[in-house]
C-alpha cells in the first residue's frame, strides 16, 4: 500500500485529542477535512479503523495502523530533530509504566534525558502495560510480559521485591496470634486498584478469598504506601520505596502464610532505532541496576 502520511497524522490525532473536533483543532483544520481524511484511509485499508465513541478508540484493524502512524511520526520527528528543523521542541518518547516502577527508579533513570527527550509516561499495572504497546499509544514498556508484544523487542531489567508489610500498631492488633488463613480473613487490606493482584494473590496461596477481607482502595502509589504506615491495613510494599515509621514485614513472623514476592520486570520496544527512543532505552537499562538480579 502507499501510506498517506496525512491520512496516518489524522488517525493519530483523532486517538490523541478523544473527538474528531478536538484532532481537528491541534491539526488546524476543519473537522470535514478530518473526516475525509480517516474515510479515505479506511477505504484505502478496507476496514473499520476508529470506534465512533467518547473518546474515540482504535478498532482491532485499527491498532497495526495507528502503530505505523506512530512509528512513521516518530522517525519523521527524529530526523527534523538532526536537521535543526524540529518546530515542536525535542521528539516525544511515550513509554508505558507501573505505578511503583514510576515511583521508585524510572524517573530518576530518565532524569538526565529530560533535556533531549520529551518522556510521556502513560501509568498502568505491569501486567497490562504492554497493552498500549498493541495498539500503538506507547513506544515503550517497562512491564512483567516476557512474551514479545508483536513489531517489538525485549529484554530482561531485573526484578522488584514486594514484602506483605504493616504497621507495628495494626500488625498488635490484627495479628497478635500469627499470620494465619484466619487473621487474614479478618484483617484489612490495602489495594491499588482493581487490576492489582498483588494482595489477592498471596491471600489465594493462603488459602483466603480476595472477597473476604475489609479492602481500602488507594490507587496512587505515594499514598498506597502511605495508607500501610498508617494503619488501613497490609498491603504488598517495594523493597526500593523510601518509608519512615515503625512496619512490620509479615513474612518474616514466625509461621507465617504471607511471603515476599519477585516481580521480574521487562523492557520492551517498537523494533525500530530512532536517537530518543534509544537514548531513553539506555537510560533505563542503566537506571535498572537498582533492581534485583
């Protein structure tokens, strides 16, 4: 097929701004313009590229296609950048990564290619980060996927070690008698969102349902590890946070059901070499040292 580079900037930008109104308005031009752009291009693919809703999503036909666009932006960008032509500032690099990755290492990692690199951090679980790889909304992911997402390379960073952690108060009052099935039923639990499967999964080992327990919700990592120190319940905290107080690592109570787990972390990238991507790849590879080999 011929691409349109056009028509491609045009499907990207609609997926960016979430309304074919709000594309057309960073692209300067009429929505009409933009509509016959993405028909023709659907027309020139022989599918349905883009889901009609708020916001506008990619359809599956429309992922392989919004990668290209992605791609072809992506290098296009590079290249104005070596020519000193670059009109929108240093080329953009979207990498997807997990909240505790984000909190820890990866954004000390990039910090000394802030200046040459405009770093878009898009957050998720490290289980589902390589999902906005699919469909082309990232460039890059630190993630738990081993298997590479299709048109990417991976490699291994090393891994972050989680601990069941509590506070001295709440681990007197929950646990006094151990860290059994039947405390753990009781006692309440700290989750990040509904996709972390940190906490339920050890509770499963422990032969405990992740229904049974009081949950506290605290999607953000800074005050999820903020909840555990201050008593909402235990929760599955990174050995590289930074934390004040009195906790107590309940793996380590004497007959305990809960365990530390290893979390082993992956870089994964378009199969493409462009002057930010790379040195953004660098800079976490050097930034990963921290983790656990």
């Amino acid at each position: 097929m011929d691409w349109d580079l056009p028509q491609l900037r045009a499907l990207a930008a609609v997926v960016d701004h979430g309304t074919l109104e709000a594309a057309a308005t960073a692209l300067h031009l009429t929505p009409s313009a933009v509509s016959q752009r993405l028909k023709a291009l659907e027309r020139s693919v022989g599918a349905v590229l883009l889901r009609r809703s708020r916001p506008v999503v990619p359809t599956e036909p429309g992922r392989p296609v919004l990668r290209l666009a992605r791609q072809l932006e992506a290098l296009a960008a590079d290249v104005e950048a070596s020519l000193g032509t670059a009109s929108a500032g240093p080329p953009e690099v979207r990498l997807a990564v997990n909240a505790d990755s984000l909190a820890t290492w990866t954004l000390r990692a990039l910090a000394p290619v802030a200046g040459q690199v405009r770093v878009t951090f898009l957050r998720e679980d490290q289980a589902h980060t390589t999902e906005f790889l699919r469909d082309g909304t990232a460039m890059a992911a630190i993630t738990s996927q081993r298997t590479p997402v299709q048109g990417c390379t991976v490699e291994p960073l090393g891994a972050m070690r989680y601990r069941p952690i509590a506070s001295a108060a709440f681990a007197e009052r929950w646990f006094a008698a151990g860290v059994d099935a039947e405390a753990l039923r009781r006692a309440p639990v700290v989750v990040f969102d509904s996709r972390d499967q940190l906490q339920s999964e050890r509770l499963a080992e422990a032969g405990v349902s992740a229904d049974a327990p009081p949950v506290h919700l605290v999607p953000a990592s800074t005050q999820f590890s903020e909840a555990v120190q201050l008593g909402y319940g235990w929760g599955m905290l990174p050995d590289l946070e930074r934390r004040t107080g009195p906790e107590v690592d309940l793996s380590s109570v004497p007959g305990s059901v809960l365990r530390t787990v290893d979390v082993a972390l992956f870089w994964q990238q378009w199969a493409l070499h462009t002057t930010s991507l790379d040195a953004v790849a660098d800079a976490v590879r050097a930034g990963a040292a921290t983790l656990r080999r």
